[in-house]
C-alpha cells in the first residue's frame, strides 16, 4: 500500500496553499468543489468542508488546494489539515470517486523506425512525462510501472522515455514485424488508463535534484558551458527525433576532447559513430574552433 506524504506549497494567492502529494490521487482529472453538496463524489471533499474555514476545494493529479475564509489564518492550521490528509490518504479512503467513462484519456500512439535496427520509437500525442528517463533492466524501472510492465515481455532489453515517446531496445530473439503492434497497443492503453508513466515520487527527487545539477553547471568553464549551448540548441532536437538522447559528461583542455553519452536509440547504434563524426564532431570544430579536437561518445 502507497505511504503518502504531504508537502504544503504557497500560492500567489494568500488565502490558497497546495498540500501536495508524493502519489498521484486521480486519474488525470481536476475538480473545483465550492460547498458540501457539489463534493457529493469526493468523501475527502466532504470531510474537509466539515473544517468551519474552507472556502473551496481543488483537486488535481498530485494536490489537493484549498481555499480559506479569512475567520483564520494558514499559519495557525496549516499543519493540522496537513496531518489529517496523511491521515486519511494513508488509511486508503477513497479521494474523488471518478466516473469509469471518464478514465480513459484519448490518446494515439505511432510506431516510428530510429536509425538503430534494434530501437523502436512510440510517439504519443500528448506529453506523458517532463525530462528523460532511461531503464536498462526492470531492477532500475521501479519507479515506472510503465517501464516494469514493457520489462515483462522477454523481448525488452532497455527503455527510454522522453516528452512525448517511448524508445524501445529489443533482443535479436524477435522481430519488429511481430512485436511492434503489442508493444504499441501495450503502451497506449496503459496511458489511456489514467497511470502514472513515472511516479511522483521520482518526479519530485528529480525537481529537488536539478538546483544542485545548475550549482555543478555553473562551475564548468567557459568552453564547456559553450559546447553545452551548442549540444542543447542544435544536436539534442536531431537526436530526439531519432528516439535518443545526448548529454554532456565532460571536456578535456588538454586533449582537446569533448566526452559525451548517448542515451535510447543512440546508445550502441552502428550509425552514431558516423554521426558522432561527421555531425556533431564537425559543427563544434567549425563552431569552436580549435577549442574541440574529438568527440568521444559513451553509450548511456
């Protein structure tokens, strides 16, 4: 059974704060409730407009809002209604009960070849996470349940997810022609239901991770922070469209040699050498000049 955990967030607005959620409590749905009688669907809205200072109550995927008469302030209760959602998130209550029609999400997936044979791209019409995530084996996908259920099937080696796809690395055991339809229905269904791709939980550790990843980008030096800027405006995009990711590891003054990793469909794909050479390596020698003498790729 899921622990929840509760962070209170502020607003623009004094009289709302965000209580947080480190799960997900609907399924892709928000809802507005302004009295006891419009929450007759949510037992949590009910219960919290028992609270004499709730004005409104908003919940969404990850957080429930709440709004408050001006007879308190937040500071004085806060911490209370903090407790009593852990509390009654943690006993399993149910938060909104949702409409079965309403739970599956409209969504489409495509297939797309990469240039890597053994990588296949599954574009979806709508953004399903906000950064990268790459899993090697299911040992790492525990916080995807999509990754863990595409980990299942014997024919998976690895998955990446970005924005909007999901690029899939295969055993020689099959072929594309006899898996690609099952992995494409797989992964739409599994979005139409409403699942989180990636917890909320991984979610959040990667928000509170990215100030101390801009504290390390501040220390490089000039010529890395440039060949960052270049990576970023005019490689990343090619590269995503191919299912792949490319990242920045590290620049040698010496050698003159920029170390990159290659992630997805570009990781141990026979053509990234060519493209390493005669794409990447080429435009940061004429945009760099004699600042970049090779680029060196690991595969992610």
């Amino acid at each position: 059974m899921k622990e929840f955990i509760i962070t209170v967030v502020p607003t623009k607005n004094p009289a709302i704060l965000k209580f947080e959620t480190n799960h997900f409590i609907t399924k892709n749905n928000n809802y507005e409730f302004k009295n006891i009688d419009e929450a007759k669907n949510s037992p949590l809205a009910q219960q919290l407009f028992y609270l004499p200072f709730i004005k409104t109550v908003y919940i969404s995927g990850n957080f429930i809002g709440l709004e408050r008469y001006d007879i308190v302030e937040w500071d004085d209760v806060k911490d209370s209604v903090a407790q009593q959602l852990v509390d009654y998130l943690n006993e399993g209550e149910p938060v909104v009960n949702e409409d079965d029609n309403k739970k599956k999400v409209a969504v489409t997936v495509y297939a797309e070849v990469t240039p890597n044979p053994s990588v296949m791209k599954f574009v979806t019409n709508k953004k399903i996470v906000p950064t990268t995530f790459e899993f090697k084996n299911i040992d790492e996908a525990k916080e995807s349940l999509l990754a863990k259920q595409l980990f299942m099937l014997p024919f998976v080696k690895e998955v990446f997810i970005d924005e909007n796809y999901v690029s899939i690395s295969k055993y020689e055991v099959a072929e594309w022609d006899d898996i690609t339809l099952e992995l494409r229905e797989k992964i739409r269904d599994f979005i139409a239901e409403g699942h989180e791709v990636v917890s909320a939980t991984s979610l959040q550790k990667q928000k509170t991770d990215a100030p101390q990843a801009k504290l390390e980008d501040s220390n490089l030096d000039d010529t890395s922070k440039q060949i960052i800027d270049i990576l970023e405006e005019y490689v990343k995009p090619a590269v995503a469209s191919d299912g792949g990711n490319i990242l920045f590891k590290s620049y040698e003054a010496e050698t003159k040699t920029v170390n990159v990793i290659l992630q997805g469909a570009c990781s141990g794909c026979p053509s990234s050498t060519f493209t390493l050479k005669n794409g990447i390596e080429t435009m940061l020698k004429n945009m760099m000049g004699d600042k970049v003498q090779e680029v060196v790729a690991l595969n992610g």
